[in-house]
C-alpha cells in the first residue's frame, strides 16, 4: 500500500495525541448516531470513546461489538471512579447515571446523543459544571436553550459546541467560506433527504424504519419536515439569518436553478430581501448543503460565470454531503485541542421553532415527542414566535393541552401549558424574561 502521510488537521491531531494520549469523549446515548461514533471513533487515530451512558446496556455492548473491539472492551461502570478505572485499563465503561460521564477525571469532553431537550440540557449543564467541553448533537435543545448554555459555557471556560457533520455545522462552513470572500449572502439551507410529508405518523412508517434501522418516531421527525425547521432555525440563531416567511418556502429547486430561485425577487427570485433561510425539495441538492452568495464586484461575477458556478448575478456554493455523526469526533478534537465550537449560537434571538397541531387536540391531553401523531416543528422569525406567543418545539414533549387546538394550528403557550417540572422549561422561561429587551 502506497503510504500516505498525514496532512493539516489530520497531522495536528497524530501530533496532539503523541503529545497528550488520545482525546476521550464520553458519550451519551447508544441509538443510532451514538452507535454512529462508537464506530467511527474506533477508525480513528488520536481519539477513542471512553465512556457511554444509556438507560440499557444492551445497545452500548451491541455498539462496541460493532466497532470490532474485543469482546472484554465494554465494562458496567456505577460511579466516575469506577469510569476512570475503566478508562485507565483501556476499556470503554458503559453506565446509566449520564452525569458520571460529566464527573469522571479521564474524560475531556461530552457528546450528546440523545435527542431529548430536558436530558441534553441537563447533560450540558452538568458537563460545564464540572470543566469539560460538550459537543450537541441534540439541535433539539440547541435551538430552545442554546443561548443560556453557550453562556454558561464561556462563563466556565469550556467550549459549547454543535456538531460537525449535522446540516446546520455544514452550512456554517459555506456561509463563513461566502464572508471571508466578502460576498453578500443571499440564502443558505439544506436539500431535503426524505419524501416531504407534514402530516407523517409513526404508524405509516414501520415498515421504512425496519428497512432502514431506525425508529419509525425518529423517521416521522425527518419525514413531516420538524428536523427541517430545528436545523434551519439553528443556522438563523447562529448566523442572523431568517426564514422568509413563517414555515418558509421549501421550493423544488434543483442544483441547476438553485441559485435563481432562492435569490431576492429583485433577481428574479422567491425571497423578500436577502439573508434568509431556506431548504429546498427539488433534486440532486440533498444530502447536501447550500449557500446563495452574490459578488459585490461585476468583475467577480464575470469570473465565476466564467468558472462555471453558475450563470449569476447569484450563485449557488454547495456541500454535496454531510456526514452526520461520523463527523462529530472531529467538533469533540476541535473542542479539545484548540477551544472553538464548531457551531455557537448567538447573544441574541433570532429565529423560533414553534410546532403545528398534526390533528384536532382536546383540553388534557399531554403532548408526545418529536415525530409523534400531535405536532409538528414549524420555523419562523424570533419575532413573529413572540407575538404568537408560540410554544417551542423543544418544550412540547410533556406540555398539557389548556384549550382546543385544531389540526394545522400553532401551538403557543395560551393552548398549551409546558411541564414546568422541567428544567428546560424553566431555563427558556428566564430567556424569554430576558429577551424583552429585543423586543424594543
């Protein structure tokens, strides 16, 4: 085999860990994108999993067998001590109390998993309690509490990060590659991977969820369109761009016309004004990601028509892939190594995922998760959220139906109480006194 030395990132990270031992990443949750990092941290040289936390041990051994370590690697660990002692011996400690992930001394950062608001706020804010870098693969929670943890985080000295890998990070890079150049950035989004169905119940999907591994709740997530808005909402709170209007437009735009259709009307486009949000489900654009940028020059223009990107005055810059969770242990080594997030929310509020009644919902009922049979995510500006006084997607788990709710209505905090047992309930509660201020 020709040998191949490593190069950039990869070489920085071979001579941190010759250094410093590899970077060990606690992990909490086993499902399939926990699985996802089990296997793909087990590939890679500087970085290993040191621990994973999940209700059952079932998955986390199931996960480890995977990866192709021996048989012995997985041990049950009850406390931090007995993670670190796991850890020292070169095996992979599995346990069910999460925040022991966030107090044993061997671990240098956390990844969450889970997709749960409550658990990932708690998993956060357990983990820069106790001094150690936390990775969200949870957007879930980024986008109902991020702000408050990303200031907890710079106030600990640790880093908060979203993951690389998810659509959200992936577009980051294109819209800061589009800054660096100086170009105005006219839209960026996502294509979307599954069929667009935003009346989408589990029931209707076992058979696809078996086929493809998954958990039919997690499949209806992607399919009715709520990881859609969540992922387009967690751009706008990172970058200040918005959607266009509430839910946005979600043309079927292809690679080919991306860039005429989600421009300005000025340009011939959909958009109101520029620096908006969008997704599109037209093909050949998923599974990637997407930023419109217009040149500022006439001269850039000529070039890049010229260099075939498009025929201008916008052009479509464009990432036809995203890996999911086997990028993540690149955001957890960034973490580590030189202390920048990935993704960071701002200071400030920008965008709102609200949700949609999926049906008709009567007084006293409790609200399922995500991706259930009663609501669906629904993105619009941080503003428009306010004066509807839209309940957040990432606090409709657990809420009490408090007045008639008909199918295709907004769910806001009159028709809906939320579970004020929650901590993430009561966290988004104080951000909400303390956006008043954006409201003037």
């Amino acid at each position: 085999m020709t040998r191949i030395d490593h190069i950039g990132f990869a070489a920085e990270l071979a001579a941190f860990a010759q250094l410093h031992g590899p970077i060990t990443i606690g992990l909490a949750g086993a499902g399939q994108m926990g699985t996802d990092i089990v296997v793909q941290a087990a590939l890679m040289a500087g970085v290993r999993i040191g621990a994973i936390g999940a209700s059952r041990p079932t998955r986390p051994f199931e996960a480890i067998e995977m990866a192709r370590h021996p048989r012995d690697t997985g041990v049950v660990a009850n406390n931090e001590t007995a993670i670190d002692r796991a850890i020292e011996a070169g095996r992979i400690a599995i346990t069910d109390d999460l925040t022991a992930l966030t107090r044993a001394g061997r671990i240098d950062v956390v990844v969450d998993a889970t997709g749960s608001p409550e658990i990932g706020t708690l998993l956060a804010l357990e983990s820069i309690r106790n001094g150690k870098h936390i990775v969200m693969l949870n957007v879930e929670a980024d986008i109902t509490v991020g702000r408050y943890l990303a200031a907890e985080a710079r106030g600990a000295g640790v880093v908060y990060t979203g993951s690389a890998g998810d659509e959200p990070a992936a577009t980051l890079e294109l819209i800061s590659f589009a800054q660096s150049l100086g170009m105005e950035v006219v839209s960026a989004g996502k294509g979307k991977n599954n069929a667009l169905d935003f009346n989408a119940v589990p029931a209707d999907f076992e058979a696809e969820a078996n086929a493809r591994n998954m958990n039919a709740r997690i499949l209806v997530e992607f399919v009715d369109g709520s990881k859609t808005m969540v992922e387009m909402t967690a751009i706008a709170n990172c970058t200040g761009l918005v959607p266009d209007v509430p839910g946005m437009h979600g043309p079927a735009a292809t690679l080919d016309n991306l860039a005429q259709i989600l421009c300005t009307q000025e340009d011939g486009g959909l958009l109101s004004a520029s620096g908006r949000v969008d997704y599109t489900i037209g093909k050949g654009v998923a599974p990637g990601v997407f930023c419109i940028v217009k040149p500022r020059h006439e001269r850039a223009v000529e070039r890049m028509a010229d260099l075939k990107v498009g025929p201008g005055p916008c052009f479509a810059l464009t990432r036809p892939f995203h890996l999911t969770s086997l990028e993540t242990p690149l955001s957890a080594v960034r973490a580590v190594m030189h202390r920048k997030p990935d993704m960071l929310p701002l200071d400030r509020p920008v965008a709102e995922c609200g949700a949609v009644a999926k049906r008709n919902l009567a007084v006293g009922e409790i609200l399922g998760r995500i991706g259930t049979e009663d609501y669906r995510g629904f993105a619009m500006t941080w503003h428009e959220g306010r004066a509807k006084h839209a309940l957040p997607l990432g606090l409709a788990e657990g809420s009490r139906v408090v007045k008639p709710v008909r199918a295709g209505d907004l769910l806001t905090h009159d028709n809906c109480a939320p579970d004020q047992r929650l901590n993430v309930t009561r966290i988004r509660a104080r951000l909400d006194a303390a956006d008043a201020v954006f409201l003037t």
